[in-house]
C-alpha cells in the first residue's frame, strides 16, 4: 500500500507531465466527469485547484437526485398524501424541490415517509406492515438498478403483496450521447462513472470513441486514480486519440457483471425517461416488465400530476449539462445555500452547486 509521501509524489508527477502536455499542445483541455460520487471525491480532494491550468474539469449528469425530474418528486408527494401509504426513500430525496412542495414537508404534516438505506430496507418495512402499501422510491443509476430489481425479484417469489417501485432509475449513455450533441456543451472528455461501469462494463461507452472521436476513461475514486485518469485522458486529447481506457481494471471489466446485468433485464425493460435539464431522452430509464406491474407504483396506484412550468432563476438544468458553472448562477450562496437549497443540485451531498 502508498504511504501519504508516496501518493504525494506521484500526484505531483502526474500534475508536472500534464503541464509538460499542455505546454507541448497549447490551449485548453476540457473534461467531464459524469458521476455523482466523482464530483464529490474531486471538491473533497481540491482536484480543480491541483490541475494546472488549462485543464478544466466540468461536471456533467451525474447526481441521480439532481437529474430527476419535478413530477416524479410531485408523483412521490401525492403518495406519500394517500392513507395507508408509506413512503421508503434514500435521505437526500427529501428535501428536493418538487413544484410546490418536498417529500420533508409531506412528512412534516404527518405523512409516512422513512428513510432507508436500501431496497431491502422497504422490503422488511412491508412485511411490518402488512396493512399498507410501501412504496420505495428508486432513484439512481445502473450502480443501484440490479438492487432494485432483486428486491422486486423477492417481493415476487414471497408473495408480497404490498410493495411497489416508483422507478426513476436512469441510464448514463444515453445522456452522454445527448451532450455529445448539444451546441452549449463543449468537452474534450469524459471521466467515466466506475460505479456503473462495474455493472454495465466499458463497451456501453464505445460510440464515444467510435462515433464521437473522444475519449473515456473508466477511473477509481481514489484523488491519484482519477489524476491518472484525467491524465490518460489529457494524453489522447493531446495526440488526437480516443479509445476507451480502463484506469479502474480492479472491478471493472469490459463485459461488466453478467449476473446483475441478468437480474436487470429480467425485471426492467428500457424506456424513455425525463432528465431535469436535459428533457425526455429515449431509451434512458427503466420500466418494469409486464410480469411485474404488480410492483410498479405507477400502474399499481397512478396518479394525476399536473405539469406546471416552475418560474425559478435556478440554473440547475444548464449546471447538470455543463453549460454553466454554479457560481453562473446569481442564487448561488446568497438565497441558495445547502440549509435553504433553492435546486435539487444544492440539496444532494453529489450535487456539484453543494
Ligand atoms: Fe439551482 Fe441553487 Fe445551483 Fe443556483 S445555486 S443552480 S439555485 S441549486
């Protein structure tokens, strides 16, 4: 194992060789990073201010709170008003922003909403009370999916008949390949997120090389595995390369986990999904099959959510794009701050405005 003087040290010849690059190329190099939990071991380690200059890390999609949409945090309020409802949800949920309302003040006026930890969680919360229906709200990524799906899986095989999903679980490529194509978003690369890559492997990623000329890099969320990363990555841009490289070959392979990838597919079939900031993408969510529309909140229980255009001077779409940075948005830490967040990128430990 690195002692602290030897990851230092290596740190510091990462960051010379990359001035040596940039010196070398000249201009600029622009790279995002598309996970939630990259974004915070960056801020934690002070990466921006490590980076010479020239080199800009940029934070994309990935804050799965962040990206969810106003009228599934509506949908989640109006169930967690239905008698006989209880809401099971992870903690950064309640406080986000819906149009008029957020799941904490659902529960500050009496409804039933608990926080867990897991799926498995709202699973024992069902069997406790089997007079009411639990509804698990399922925000996350391929990261958290295939957990999702077991817990229906074993809803399924005991028989419970009082557990449902409200499913807003998301899939990054599609997003990626959106922002490939949108005229605001200007990145040379993508940091790419290894939590999900252990379930999807690297080869969902291949258009970018294939078809967008970039690069990715798969890294760990060590400060020296994403160094490496950024500089695999500030490599290729500078020689005009791009393949897909994996700096986190530890976990992650380039086929992923068979056995999650087949656990998802049997309860999930893949569907359009609304992202905040980035609109309805085709074939980035997850809906559950037929065979388990007993145990999606949606078509168990379906609710009228009224579509209404939030006015807000909240940039959170444009921030989770890269378009804009926080500190772009005129909010940020005067009326917004993590106390008072005024956008789900302020609530969420992964949002990049916290
Ligand atoms: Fe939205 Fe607050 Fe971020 Fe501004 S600072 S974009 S209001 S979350």
């Amino acid at each position: 194992m690195r002692g602290a003087q030897d990851t230092r040290q290596a740190a510091s010849e990462i960051v010379a060789e990359l001035r040596r690059i940039l010196a070398a190329r000249g201009g600029s190099i622009r790279i995002m990073e598309v996970c939630g939990t990259h974004t915070v071991a960056i801020f934690r380690a002070g990466l921006r201010q490590v980076l010479p200059e020239g080199i800009e890390l940029v934070s994309g999609p990935g804050c799965p709170v962040c990206v969810t949409a106003d009228d599934y945090i509506d949908a989640a309020i109006a169930y967690a008003g239905m008698a006989d409802v209880i809401i099971t949800t992870f903690g950064d949920m309640l406080k986000v922003p819906g149009t008029h309302s957020s799941l904490a003040a659902a529960q500050a006026a009496g409804a039933d909403v608990r926080i867990v930890y897991s799926p498995l969680d709202a699973l024992a919360a069902s069997r406790e009370n089997p007079e009411k229906t639990v509804v698990f709200l399922g925000v996350g990524f391929e990261t958290t999916a295939p957990t999702e799906a077991a817990a229906v899986l074993s809803a399924k095989e005991e028989g419970l008949k009082n557990f449902c999903v409200l499913s807003a679980q998301k899939l990054v490529p599609p997003a990626v390949k959106l922002l490939l194509a949108d005229p605001d978003v200007h990145v040379d690369g993508f940091l790419l997120p290894g939590h999900a890559c252990v379930v999807t492997g690297t080869r969902p990623y291949a258009f970018l090389a294939d078809e967008a000329h970039k690069p990715g890099v798969v890294a760990g969320f060590t400060p020296l595995a994403i160094l490496r990363a950024v500089w695999r990555l500030v490599r290729q841009t500078a020689a005009n390369e791009a393949r897909i490289e994996n700096e986190y070959g530890s976990v992650v392979r380039e086929e992923g986990n068979p056995a999650a990838l087949a656990i998802l597919a049997r309860v999930y079939e893949e569907t359009a999904d609304e992202w905040r900031g980035l609109g309805v993408i085709e074939r980035s969510g997850l809906r559950m099959r037929e065979a388990f529309a007993d145990f999606d909140a949606e078509r168990r229980l379906p609710v009228e959510v009224e579509r209404v255009e939030k006015k807000t001077a909240c940039r959170c779409g444009e921030v989770l794009r890269g378009a804009v940075r926080p500190t772009d948005c005129t909010l940020f830490a005067k009326a917004c701050v993590p106390t008072h967040a005024v956008g789900p990128c302020m609530v969420s430990v992964e949002g990049v405005c916290a």
